[in-house]
C-alpha cells in the first residue's frame, strides 16, 4: 500500500492547515495539497496527503474514509497514479479526416 492518500467530497472552505491537523491524529503527515482552480484559486472539492508511512496511511484511510467535515462525508482511499490525458482520439479508420478549410498561406 502507499502513503499517499486521495481525500474527496471536501468542502470548498476546508484549508491544507485544517487537513494537516485533521489527519496529524492518524500519524506523521508528510505533505498536503488542495487541489485548486486555476486562476480563481477556488478548491476543486478533492486533495491529497501523504502520511509517513502505510501503516499510518491505512490508519488514515480506516479513520477518515466516512468522516464528516465541514458538513461533508470525506472518501480517503489509496491515491492512484495519474493518468496520461491525451489530447487526440483516432475518429473512424484509426486516422485523422480532412476537413478542408482553405488554402494554407505560408
């Protein structure tokens, strides 16, 4: 198991301080991230942490998978790697289709 947690369902007040504390009681907490918009800085409502260890991680995952705050049932569970987003999907036949749109000027 990592150490590295998803915590979803967060409540848009909930600050990296306020999570940092909350998940202090379940061991050493390495590292804290709300993930935040772009530009508006607003919370996207989902972070993660990093405990110290599995253990402590899976000790966080069995307190505070359920757990009420700001009024908001928490999911914790294990973070999964990333995934690769790419930005071009193959249309019919596995190949781009010209659309036309004009002469190209150089």
């Amino acid at each position: 198991m990592e150490s590295k947690l998803y915590v979803g369902n967060l409540s848009y007040d909930t600050t990296e301080q306020g999570l940092r504390e909350l998940f202090m009681q379940a061991g050493n907490v390495i590292s804290v991230a709300v993930i935040k918009e772009p530009g508006t800085n607003r919370s996207k409502g989902f972070g993660f942490v990093e405990m110290g260890s599995q253990s402590e991680a899976q000790k966080a995952v069995g307190m505070f998978n359920g757990y009420v705050l700001n009024e908001r049932q928490l999911t914790v569970n294990v973070a999964r790697p990333r995934e690769e987003r790419g930005g071009f999907r193959p249309q019919r036949g596995g190949h781009r289709q010209n659309r036309g749109g004009g002469k190209r000027r150089y």
